[in-house]
C-alpha cells in the first residue's frame, strides 16, 4: 500500500460541474473569465445544476422561483436568539441553522432526483436569509424579510442592512459569488460528496461540507487574511510582520494552493475589485498593503495569491463584517455544493478509501490488573 498525504493529485470522481485544465478553471465548460464579466449568479447557479445557461425564460420562472423560498422557518431564528450568541462564530451558527432547517423540510428524507433538486432550491434560496438573520439577531436587530424584486446579490446586501444597496456594490458582490461558486474537488466539495455518497440526505451533506469549508487551510482564509492586514495596521509594518512570520515558518494566509501552481485565475478579477472599492472607501491601504504583502510573498516564498487573498479587501469595502466572509464563501459554494450532490446521487458509489497502518504490530490484550 502507499498513501499519498493529503490525497495530492489523486484524481477520485469524475464530474461534470467544474473543471481545472492547465490552471484554467471552468463551470460546465465556460470558461471563469466570461462568466465573472457577465453572468448574474442566478444563472451560474442554474448552469452549475443543469449543465446549460438559462434561456431568458428559464431564468426568469428559475429566479423566481428561488425569491418564492427565500424565507425560513420562524424557529430557526427563535433557536438563534436562543445561542449565547457572543461566542458563536457565525459559521457554526450557519452550520447548526442548516442541519436544523432540514427538521422542518417533510420531504428531507424523500430521495428521487425531482426531491433533491426542490431541495436545492430551498437550501439555496435560504442560505441568504440565514446568515443575514444570524448578524441582525446578534446586532440586536429583527432579521429583514427577503425581497423578491432584488437579484440574489442585492437582496443578500439589503437583508444585510435594510437598504437597498448602490449598484457598484451589487456588481461587485455579484462578481465575488460568481468567482466563489464552484471548485472542482475541492475539501468542502469532497466532504459533501463523501457524505451523500452514503446516500444520506441533502442537509447532511450541505451541514458537512460548511464545516469542511469552516478552517482556515480552505475558506476561512478570507477572514484570517484581514485579521492579518489589521495586525499589520499600516504600510510600513508589512515587511517587519512578514519577515518574522517567514522566519518562524507560518503559513501567509491567502497564499498558496493545492491545485494552482502558477497562480489563481480568480485573484486578478478580485485584486482589481480591491483597488476599485478600496478606493472608494477611501482606505487604499488596505489594497496597497496587500500588493506588498503579495509581492514579497511571490519573490520570497514563490507563492501567489489564491481566491481568499483579496477578496478579504472586497468584502471589507462592502461593509462587511470579518467573520462574514466565510459564511458569505458557503452562500456562494452552496450552489457548486449542491451541483455535486445531485451530481453524487445520479451516479454513485460509496466513497471509501484505505488507510495504511502504522500503529502497533498485533499484541495481545492485558488484564487492568496486570497492566
Ligand atoms: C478557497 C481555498 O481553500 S484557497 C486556500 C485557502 N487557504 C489559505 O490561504 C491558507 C494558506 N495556504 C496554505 O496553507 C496552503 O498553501 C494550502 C493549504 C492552500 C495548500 O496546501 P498544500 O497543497 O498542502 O501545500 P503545503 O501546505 O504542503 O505547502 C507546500 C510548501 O509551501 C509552503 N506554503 C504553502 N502555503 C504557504 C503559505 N500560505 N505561507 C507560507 N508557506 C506556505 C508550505 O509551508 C510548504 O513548505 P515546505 O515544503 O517547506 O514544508
Ligand atoms: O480548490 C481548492 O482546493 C480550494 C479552492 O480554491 C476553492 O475551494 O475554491
């Protein structure tokens, strides 16, 4: 037996959701570039479960249809006032929200393709609605009622802060879903896999993989990488911060990728958004850090930035809360989540692989009086 640690370069599907070729990355074949440019997530959604772009009336009844079931359960939000709710990462709380959101589904346990797709409906149109409500219950306001005349991504800002947001800020957060919505077999993807492959209900397998995606090696970088640039503080202080982080071997976050070796297609599309929003904030240094950050790292450790680098500096211009971006990663991954899924159940097999041992050689059991 030989083991491969981290299972590097094992190919261990085969899918048709995303692709990642010579370090150009795909959904169902268009390429990254075109859709970040030009597709609203509502249709990359629906490109990522149904393998084709909408025609204008497939999007216009599949929109809809996700504004119909935006809302949730009143008790997930009672359950939420009910969390000592100062200690509660907001991915935790999503994670539990999710798990329990499928207490209230009757057909959670139905499993044929037409239930499991009205559940991706349901999961994805609710997400939102979640973690909105989550940061208005622990800011002590009501959560905001969905509103279905607002695309996905100006409906999130708006349950988010009560106002209908400016149009750059929609483009930009539309852009950010669109890059975020699929990545191959990446872990979280993985573990949404592994678990449905046990033919286990769409909600565990969605609970599964937020949790996956919760650590800081894979979506939890976004928010690691501003606790950083605010450690870091100002422009003069990067190369002292970085030098020593270097010297005592840790890990930059934001840098790095398993797959990409010679960059992320997804980070020029962000860092350009950066320099944009942070400008308009007025606070520049928080993009003219991270390209400092960006360049020693590259000449230091020949690591380039992945998905989570500058998209830390995007979510901070919108406003938004640090240890948002995870859970806002998870409403995008959601769709390539549930892709997979569905993708799992119309062909599957167990996911079980081996372990090569390396414990003790066979002993025989003691007595507790004698040991
Ligand atoms: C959406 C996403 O999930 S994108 C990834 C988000 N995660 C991060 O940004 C966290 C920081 N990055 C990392 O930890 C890694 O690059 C990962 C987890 C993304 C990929 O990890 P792996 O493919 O396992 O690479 P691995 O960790 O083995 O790194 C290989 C070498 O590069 C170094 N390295 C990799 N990433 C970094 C980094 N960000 N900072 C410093 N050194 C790094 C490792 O220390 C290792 O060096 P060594 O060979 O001297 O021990
Ligand atoms: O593919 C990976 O390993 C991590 C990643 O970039 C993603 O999930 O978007």
């Amino acid at each position: 037996m030989t083991t491969t640690r981290g299972l590097e370069g094992i190919v261990a599907t085969q899918s048709s959701v995303s692709s990642i070729i010579d370090d150009e990355l795909t959904y169902q074949g268009y390429g990254i570039d075109d859709l970040a440019n030009n597709a609203s997530f509502e249709e990359v959604i629906y490109l990522l479960w149904n393998g084709e772009l909408p025609s204008q009336k497939e999007l216009k009844s599949f929109t809809e249809k996700l504004a119909s079931e935006a809302e949730v359960p009143e008790q997930i939000f009672t359950q939420m006032k009910a969390y000592p709710i100062e200690q509660v990462h907001p991915m935790a709380a999503l994670r539990t929200a999710i798990s329990t959101l499928g207490l209230f589904d009757e057909d959670a346990e139905v499993m044929n393709e037409e239930a499991n797709y009205e559940k991706a409906i349901k999961l994805q149109a609710k997400i939102p609605t979640i973690v909105t409500g989550f940061e208005r219950i622990r800011s002590g306001k009501e959560p905001i009622k969905p509103n279905k005349d607002l695309s996905f991504a100006a409906n999130f800002l708006y349950m988010l802060n009560g106002e209908t947001p400016d149009d750059l800020s929609v483009e930009a957060f539309n852009k950010a879903l669109v890059l975020h919505a699929d990545h191959e077999l990446n872990a979280s993807t993985f573990t949404a896999r592994v678990c449905v492959a046990t033919l286990s209900d769409v909600y565990s397998g969605l609970t599964a993989a937020i949790g996956a995606l919760k650590g800081p090696l894979h979506g939890g970088a976004n928010e690691a990488v501003m606790n950083m640039l605010l450690e870091i503080g100002k422009p003069e202080e990067v190369e002292p911060y970085l030098r020593k982080a270097l010297d005592n071997k840790e890990k930059i976050m934001g840098f790095g990728h398993r797959v990409y070796k010679n960059g992320d297609p997804r980070a020029k599309h962000l860092r350009d958004m950066s320099k944009q929003l942070t400008d308009v904030i007025k606070e520049s240094k928080w993009y003219d850090m991270s390209l400092q950050i960006e360049e020693m790292i590259t000449k230091e450790k020949g690591l380039l930035p992945n998905v989570d680098f500058y998209s830390a500096t995007v979510y901070h211009s919108l406003g938004i809360k640090h240890d948002l971006f995870t859970p806002i990663f998870a409403v995008s991954r959601t769709s390539g989540w549930l892709a997979h899924i569905l993708e799992q159940y119309s062909n599957n097999r167990l996911i079980r692989p081996r372990a090569e041992y390396i414990g003790p050689n066979k002993r025989n059991y003691v007595s507790v009086e004698s040991r």
